[in-house]
C-alpha cells in the first residue's frame, strides 16, 4: 500500500497553524529510496510548525520517518515559509 506522504504531512501541519490555506507540501525528488518533502507556511506559523527547540518538526518528522520505514523508504522534510 503505496502512502501519500504529501496528504499525511499536510494531514498533521494544518491543524497546528493559523493560516491553514497557506500550508503548501511538495514532492521534490525520491532518489535512492530518499523521499524530499518541502513544507511551506505563513511566515507567522513558522514557529507553531517548529516549535520550541524543534520538538513539533522532528514529532512530524518521527511520524513520517515511521511511515517510509514500511515501505523501506526515508524522508527529508525541509520546513520553510513564504
């Protein structure tokens, strides 16, 4: 079973944030079984998506690392704002 790993990373960030309309997640490339993820936000939600010392970022990531194991996969996620 194939994961959209785009809908699961949107599925967990658009809660968190204010400006929900503004959460853009992209595919950029999946070389040698490495998944790259760009995340987009608002400027003002970049550090809800963050958090204090990262610990939302690397919760997201450990859920989407989780994810890709199964499949055999790894996950780059790059979190930025507009």
């Amino acid at each position: 079973m194939a994961i959209n790993y785009e809908q699961l990373i949107a599925d967990l960030i658009k809660p968190l944030v204010m400006n929900p309309e503004d959460v853009m997640v992209k595919k950029f490339s999946e070389e040698n079984e490495v998944l790259t993820i760009q995340v987009i936000v608002n400027q003002d939600d970049l550090g809800r998506v963050i958090g204090k010392n990262g610990r939302i970022a690397n919760a997201i990531r450990t859920i989407a690392y989780a994810s890709a194991s199964k499949e055999g996969k790894k996950v780059q996620i790059n979190i930025d704002s507009l």
